[in-house]
C-alpha cells in the first residue's frame, strides 16, 4: 500500500507541531499483499501552517534579493563613474562582475515569484523547480562577465592607456569589497535558513567577488609604483577568478537539476524509518529538491501477515520520523511492502 501524505510544518523554534493519533491494538487477520494496494485510497493530511510557512520562506527570499539587489546596483553604479573618471580597466571588470552579481537576483526573483503558485493538472509538483532553472540563468550571466571582462583587459595590455586617479580606483576597490561582503552574508545566511541552494550559490558568488574587488586595490598600487600593466594584468586575473566562480555555479546548478542530494542527507532520512517499529527493511529511498523544498518516496517492508489497519500506522510514523529528521521536508510517499513478496 502507498501513503501519501502533506507534512505538518516545523515551528521557528525547531519544534514540530502535528495531530496526535492514537492507535489502539490491531489484531492480525492474514496476509496483506501488494494487490490491496490498488484498493486503498491515498490518505493525506493538509496543514494551513505548512502552507503559510512555505510562503513567508518565498517572502525571506525576495527581500534578501531586492536588498542584495539595491546594495549591487549602488556599488556597481559609483564603481562606474569611478571607472567613467579614471580609465581604470580592472575597476572596469570588477564592475562588470558587480553588474552581472546584481543581475543574477532577477531570474531568482521571478522563480519565487512562480513558487507561489498553487500546483495544477499540468505543474502537478508546483512551480518551484523555476528555482533551479534561474540558477541557469546565474550561469549564462557569469559567463558573460568573464568574457566581456577578459576582452577588455586583453585589449588594454595591447593598446596601454595611463590610468589617472589611483586613489580613487583604490577607494572604489574598497566600495566593491564591502558591498558584496554585506550581500554575500544576507543571501549566505537567509538562503540557509530556507534551505535555498541557489540563494546561498549566490551569496557565495558575491563573497568572491569582494576579494575580486580588493584585487583592483593590488592593481593600483602596482600602477603607483611604476608598473603601468599591473592594471591590466589584474583586469586578467579577475576574469580567471569569475571563470573559478563559474566553474563552481555549473557545479552546483547541475547537480540540482540533476536531483542529486547530499549522501549524508540520504542517510538521515533512511536512518529516520528504519527506527520505525515494523519496519524490517528499506527497499527503496528516493529524494528531491524542488526547488527550495524537499520531497521524499519510500518503500519499507513490514511482516507479511500484518494487517492492512496496522500496515497504515507504520507508513504514517514514518511520514512523522522523516518530519522531524528532514526540515525542508513538505511531502513524503511512503509505500508498504509485505517482506518475501518481490517489489512490483
């Protein structure tokens, strides 16, 4: 038999609050095999508070968006008129990086914009996968900062030009630092407290630009110093590391489309039913992120002559052991197989 169930939400304070269900002694009435299963109807359990939870998560996430957003812009928009004033191509290419940080928070916005929506007959599962396929997006305009921002060192190594107001670019490297610092530390932190992968990718990929930033600093000092390529040479450098940031995006946004899950993940949740009392073994775990969600498919096998009433309360106190085991948990299949009987 298969029970499905819609989990009730864990509280702010890591509690978790669910109906109690008290089930009184079962006697045994044979054997209970898989061609019941097709005659048993699914049993689910709604909960308003899993619901509201799961869209005051989606409003974290927007806000940490819209301030990285405004921060990004604000950083990138006095880098720019640093740049406009000076001539400075590193400073270019940090800004350019800044710029394409920024931008990455607007396919994010509009992915949890759709996770909002309820599911339907064709988005069964809801919208929140658009998550991950943003994370595509973060990508595509990685890519391209590195590659407008290796263009443009590389031509100021072939044609020098003087780069003027070396306290200023210095100034604006500083700039850049401490708003992607800010930025990287509010995504890092909101992502992981909603359990968004791509939320915390970002904020990493802000921290990095900030050491990005420090390196324009390096750059005009060098340039103070007597070393006009040194500009230029770190223009180079900046594009190597978003290319380093790019490497580690793909990384990431491929295994989430991917559905692939950290192992140790995977233990906690099997770990969670098997010290369900009647499970004897299990036969298959699956998990998956939807985009900052997660859902999880079991299939357990109990005694074969257990009765169909007894075989239900088993799938449904593995339902709650996965609950309290699995925070971002908001649906669980569980399927209830009697053991010597071949999976079908």
């Amino acid at each position: 038999m298969t029970h499905r169930v819609v989990p009730h939400e864990h509280a702010p304070d890591g509690h978790h609050h669910h109906h109690a269900h008290e089930h009184g002694p079962t006697t045994r009435r044979g054997r209970v095999g898989h061609a019941l299963s097709g005659l048993v109807g699914g049993h689910s359990h709604d909960s308003a508070e899993q619901v509201d939870s799961a869209l005051e998560a989606d409003d974290r996430g927007r806000r940490a968006l819209w301030l990285s957003l405004a921060a990004l812009a604000l950083t990138a928009l006095l880098q720019g008129v640093v740049v406009a004033a000076t001539g400075s191509v590193a400073l270019l290419g940090d800004t350019l990086h800044n710029l394409a940080d920024a931008a990455t928070a607007l396919p994010l916005l509009v992915a949890f914009r759709l996770a909002r929506k309820p599911p339907n007959e064709r988005f069964t599962y809801g919208y929140g996968r658009a998550e991950d396929l943003a994370g595509v997006l973060v990508v595509v305009v990685i890519a391209l900062s590195a590659l407008v921002a290796a263009y443009e060192a590389a031509d100021r190594l072939l044609h020098p030009q003087p780069v003027s107001h070396l306290w200023a670019v210095a100034a604006a490297g500083v700039i850049g630092f401490v708003g992607n610092e800010l930025v990287a530390r509010h995504r890092i932190v909101v992502g992981r407290r909603i359990g968004s992968a791509a939320l915390v990718a970002d904020g990493l990929h802000a921290r990095t630009d900030g050491f990005t930033s420090l390196a324009v600093v390096l750059g005009a000092a060098g340039v103070a110093v007597g070393l006009p390529w040194a500009d230029a040479a770190v223009g180079l450098v900046i594009s190597l590391a978003i290319l380093g940031v790019l490497r580690t995006a793909v990384v990431q946004v491929g295994a989430r489309l991917m559905d692939a899950v950290s192992p140790e993940l995977v233990r906690t949740a099997r770990e969670a039913v098997t010290t369900v009392d009647g499970v004897l073994d299990v036969r298959e775990l699956r998990l998956r992120w939807v985009g900052h969600t997660l859902r999880a498919e079991a299939d357990l096998s109990v005694a074969a002559d257990l009765p169909l009433g007894a075989a239900h309360d088993i799938a449904h106190h593995a339902q709650e052991h996965l609950l309290d085991r699995l925070p971002r948990l908001t649906a669980a299949s569980i399927h209830v197989s009697p053991a010597g009987v071949h999976a079908g």
